[in-house]
C-alpha cells in the first residue's frame, strides 16, 4: 500500500468516525431529553356543588358516579338486585331525585344520560338520554310522564358474565 493509499484509508477513517460520533450524539441527546422531559402536571377535578348534591343523593351501594358540565350529565348506576323488566322503573326513580337537584339552583344540561346497571351474571343495562328542554318542561308541569318518555331514547342491554348460559 502506497503511502497516498495510506493517507485517503486514515481520512476515510477520520470522517467514518466523525459521522458515527455524529449520530451517536443525536441519538443520545433525544434518549437524554425523553428521559429528563418532567411529567405532565397531575390534574385534579373536584366536582362542582352540583355534582356533589347528586352524588350525595345516592347510597354508595350503587356506585354512582357522574360528569357533569353545561352541555351533558352523565350518571351511571350500579344495582346488585336481581334483573326483570320492572327495573326499568329505576330510572324514572332517579330522574325524580334529579328533578329535586335541578329545582335547587342546579341547572338542567342541554342532554342528560342514565345508565342503571342491574345484576351481576346477567347484567341489565337500562340506558335512557333525555333533552334538557324536555326535562325543563317536566319540572315545570308542561310535559306530561308520557309525553318525556315519548321524547326519550330508551336501551335495554342484556349482557351475560363469560361462563355463563
């Protein structure tokens, strides 16, 4: 090998290590930054004085749990009583203790949802989205029982425990 041979293979060499150096560095600065970056700051959302009257108004036996904001309330259920059609009923007992919240200075959401889950094998699920307008007009006498369920949707979802016939 010649000598000129020599000094292009030691420049090769030189600019092989500088490239490999090179990305070996980005490399390690973008790990370095992930594992340095601090974590997202811990968001807790207490619940407005509204949220809290309706979950006070349900035993803990039924686990309630809710969002609430202008445009919708979400409330769900839980019964461990034995499922049968009557259940359904469930849900015109806990829009009357949601009546009582919204003659209290709570305001009516534009859309209110219930799902009342009874069971535990087999699991009814008795789910029902009412128009705030249409409540409004309960609570105020210009909607007849009837005439709100009408307006209503209504779903009755069965589902059975893995194992189960």
């Amino acid at each position: 090998m010649t000598r000129k041979q020599k000094g292009v293979l030691l420049i090769l060499g030189m600019l092989n290590l500088i490239v490999i150096l090179g990305v070996g560095s980005i490399i390690l600065h973008d790990a370095w930054q992930t594992i340095s970056a601090p974590p997202p700051p811990l968001v807790i959302v207490t619940p407005t004085a509204c949220e809290q009257q309706l979950l006070a108004a349900f035993p803990a036996t039924m686990h309630p749990a809710s969002t609430w904001t202008q445009q919708q309330l979400m409330l769900q259920l839980a019964l461990a009583e034995s499922p049968g059609p009557e259940n359904a009923q469930h849900l015109w007992a806990v829009l009357d203790t949601l009546a009582a919240i919204f003659q209290e200075d709570c305001p009516v959401p534009e859309t209110v949802v219930i799902a009342v889950s009874v069971g535990s094998e087999i699991q009814h699920r008795h789910l029902v989205q009412l128009s705030g307008t249409d409540i409004a007009a309960w609570l105020a006498g210009d909607l007849s029982e009837d005439a709100l369920a009408a307006q209503s949707r209504y779903r009755h979802i069965i589902e059975v425990a893995p194992g189960e016939p």
